[in-house]
C-alpha cells in the first residue's frame, strides 16, 4: 500500500473543500452571523494547517501505481476526515449539543440521503444552511 501518496491526495481535497467553505462564511458575514462566521475560520484554519503539514510529510510519495487497497483507503479516509472537519462547524456555532449530531448531519449531506436530526430547520444560522446545502451538493 501506498500510504503517504493516500494522505497527500486526502489533504489535498481537504484542501479543496476548506476553499469551498469560504462561500458560507462569506453568506456569515453578510448575515451578521458572528458565531457562524468564527466557526467557519476556525475550520478552515485547522484544515489547512492539517492538509499543508500532511502535504510537507508526504512530499516524496509517489502519486503512481495505485492499487485497490489504496483507493479503498483514499476514498475511506476521505468520507471519513471531510466528514469529520466538515461537522465542525455545526458543533462551534451550537447548531448541535453533541459532535456526533453534527457528523451525521454532514454525513447525510456528503452522501445525499436528506436525513436529519434538526428540529427547527428554519431557525438555525443561513450560513450554516447554506453549508448544509453545498455538503449534498458536493456528494451528489
């Protein structure tokens, strides 16, 4: 197996999506959604400081000679640390009490099921909507 090349490709999409999200901490701003807006920075911040030190120690991988296990890893740990960054959000804010209400909440969205666990949908933060949204977008 070709680990590292696996976490140079996985912080390469964390990458990515940290970039997608400055769409919704942009829709924070303009909504005055300070806590919002704060959660999204400081997720963004942690992606890009994770993806840039695992793309510094993965630099000599070599990004050839994939073999199943290896994109079974890659698309494992990609579902897994998109999802998991990608809920942080949801738990800064207060959306959610717990973290793992917020994982699944951004799991349904990464892998389109439309389940949810939000009782008053129409109440939270649009920005953190708007992120709900992408999240299906970006699986479907």
């Amino acid at each position: 197996m070709h680990i590292k090349s696996v976490f140079r490709l996985v912080s390469q999409i964390l990458i990515f999506i940290a970039i997608l999200m400055i769409a919704p901490t942009g829709i924070a701003v303009g909504h005055r959604e300070w806590a919002a807006a704060s959660s999204f920075l400081i997720t963004i911040f942690l992606m890009v400081t994770t993806s840039v030190i695992a793309v510094i120690l993965t630099k000599n991988a070599s990004l050839s000679n994939f073999s199943a296990r290896d994109g079974l890893l890659f698309t494992t740990m990609t579902w897994v640390l998109a999802t998991a960054f990608g809920a942080l959000p949801l738990l800064l804010c207060g959306t959610f009490p717990d973290y793992s209400s917020c994982y699944f909440e951004i799991m349904s969205g990464f892998t389109t099921t439309g389940a949810t666990t939000m009782l008053e949908i129409e109440s939270n933060f649009k920005s953190i909507l708007f992120w709900r949204s992408m999240t299906n977008w970006l699986g479907g």
